[in-house]
C-alpha cells in the first residue's frame, strides 16, 4: 500500500474521526468533572473500576489490570493512586495471603464523592454524544458507541 491509497486513506480518516469523538468526549467530562467535583476524568475511572471490585477469589484487581483498564502506564496508575491515597478517597493494604501483594480500596469518602459524581458524568457523556451525532461525520460513530456493551473481563 502507498500513502495515497484509498483504503489507507479512508482507514486513516476513520481513525482520525474516532480520535476526534473521543478527545471532545474526555474534555466535555473532564470539563463537567472538575467544575462540580474536583476530579479529572482518569481519578474518576480509577475510583469507578476499584468500585466494582470486591472480596473474594479474583476480586481485588491486581496494578496491571486497573492500568489496563484506566488506560495508564502502571506507573502513571501508581502516582494516581497516590494522589487520591492523598485526598483520602483510596487506601491500600497488603494482600493477606500474599505479602508481596497490595490491594486498593475505594474509601467511604471515596465511594460518596463517585457516586455524587456518577450523574454528573453520565449527563456529560449524553451532551457530548449529542451534540457530537449532530456532526454528519461523527454520526455514524455515536450510532456505534451506543449500541457497544462493556466487554466481559477474560
């Protein structure tokens, strides 16, 4: 394939256009995030995924998979959970059967300020998907994004 390759070109575009919907979705909540809750979009990703996990056999997310998940390097995760360690929305404690292993735990003050957040962040992604549909180039994957359902974890 060259450069000047129609199919290159149209999945150039198509990617281009992805990245377009998802930079002014991020900075619409983003925007929306820090006005009404001090939070960035990646603290509140992080305090939802450590949210969902729980006690038990394969509860507790091991570093790599919540960077996975927040889409960080596992130290860019690792200084973002200090940060909100700081705030006192995290605390961490050494795995019981494993002493090599620390686990991280959304506080009380945590679990409040995520679900004050929750609707916050829901009506900013709704704005931004609507009036991105509006864009006839964007349309299409707004269509996709919301008929997509979370993966299953493997």
């Amino acid at each position: 394939m060259t450069a000047t390759d129609p199919a290159l070109t149209a999945l150039a575009q198509g990617w281009c256009a992805l990245s377009l919907l998802h930079g002014r979705i991020e900075a619409h909540i983003e925007r929306a995030l820090q006005a009404g809750h001090d939070l960035s979009v990646r603290e509140y990703s992080l305090l939802d995924v450590l949210s969902r996990q729980h006690d038990g056999d394969g509860g507790h997310l091991q570093m790599k998979q919540v960077a996975d998940a927040v889409v960080l390097s596992q130290s860019a995760t690792t200084r973002l959970v200090t940060r909100l360690e700081d705030r006192g929305l995290l605390e961490r404690y050494l795995c019981p059967t494993d002493r090599r292993g620390i686990y991280t735990n959304v506080t009380e003050a945590g679990m409040k300020l995520l679900e004050e957040a929750r609707p916050t962040n829901d009506a900013a992604l709704r704005e931004a998907l609507d009036e991105a549909a509006k864009n006839p180039d964007l349309a299409p994957l707004v269509q996709a994004v919301q008929t997509l359902k979370a993966p299953v974890p493997a």
